[in-house]
C-alpha cells in the first residue's frame, strides 16, 4: 500500500486499526496532491479498504460505495460473468430495455436459488463461486434435465423465499 494520506503512508493510518471496527475517517485532506475526503478501514479479512472522494462527505462514503458495488455486481453479471448481454449486439433501444428486465429478473432467480446451494470455500476461506454463479449453474443444471425431472426441478425452484424465511445476510460480489 503506498497511498499517501496528508504525507503518511495509509498503512500507517491503519497501523492500529482492527477489522469489524468503524473506520478512520477523514475530511480534507490530501491525496495524490488533490484535496480529498477519505474512509480507511479494514475488510472482515482484515484487508486494507480506502475510498477516497472528492464528490461526498467522508461520513458518506461507505454507504455510496456499498451502493456502487451492488450496482457493479449487476452488470457484471449481466455482461461478462453469466449472461453476456453484450454478446446479443441488440441496438435497438426498446429491445435491450426488454432484455435488461428480463435479465435483472433471471439474476435476481439466480441469487435466491444460489443462497441455498452448498458453497466450496477456496483456502483464504471465501466462496469459490459467488451466489449469482451458484444459482445460475443450477438453473441451467436444472433446463438441461428432460421429462418431469425438469418439470419438478424448476418448480421446486421456482418456489421463492416467503417473507418468514430469510437467508442469512450474504455478499451477492465477486
């Protein structure tokens, strides 16, 4: 980490700084010789998280930035990592408007159905694949299969959480 804050290194700001605890913020100061507002905090790994911005209130950053990524994450998926919306070429505006409403819809079905599929954890702990991966490899898994087993299979899935039922709070990222 060679971000310097205000003329000190980051990992000196963070030298004492313990992961699930509230992070160091900053207002106005400088970073990369530009005037900055300034979150530092540590992840649940324990790993260095800064978000700079030049365009909100440091107490607001966090929150604009966990916003961000859940956006981020979206149109991943739509894009690179499962749909591959930019492989259909479509222009015509009211075509893709139809086509991201029924991919938001098929990533949402692929994040209820992958929060119940069993997760492989990688030796750092995290999940090998994330929710959205998970849900969709079983969805297609499931399309593939012929006769009443493929009946029976995506109705059972077709059988979204009722409000009673909650899953525990997961990250939907990559």
């Amino acid at each position: 980490m060679d971000t310097r804050i205000d003329g000190l290194p980051a990992s000196d700001w963070l030298s004492d700084h313990q992961p699930n605890t509230k992070g160091i913020v900053l207002n106005d100061v400088v970073v990369y010789g530009l005037p900055m507002n300034v979150v530092l905090t540590r992840t649940d790994q324990g790993e260095p998280l800064i978000v700079a911005s030049n365009a909100m209130a440091a107490s607001r950053i966090l929150k604009g930035y966990r916003k961000r990524w859940k956006i981020e994450c979206l149109f991943r998926a739509l894009k690179s990592k499962g749909f591959k919306l930019e492989n259909t070429h479509m222009t015509l505006r009211s075509h893709v408007a139809r086509l991201l409403c029924l991919l938001t819809l098929a990533y949402l079905w692929s994040v209820l159905v992958g929060i119940d599929q069993d997760k492989v954890l990688k030796k750092h702990g995290r999940s090998a694949w994330s929710v959205m991966t998970l849900g969709l490899r079983t969805l297609v898994r499931a399309c593939s299969r012929q006769g009443a087993t493929l009946t029976d299979e995506l109705l059972n899935l077709l059988q979204l959480r009722t409000p009673h039922q909650k899953a525990e709070g997961e990250s939907v990222g990559y």
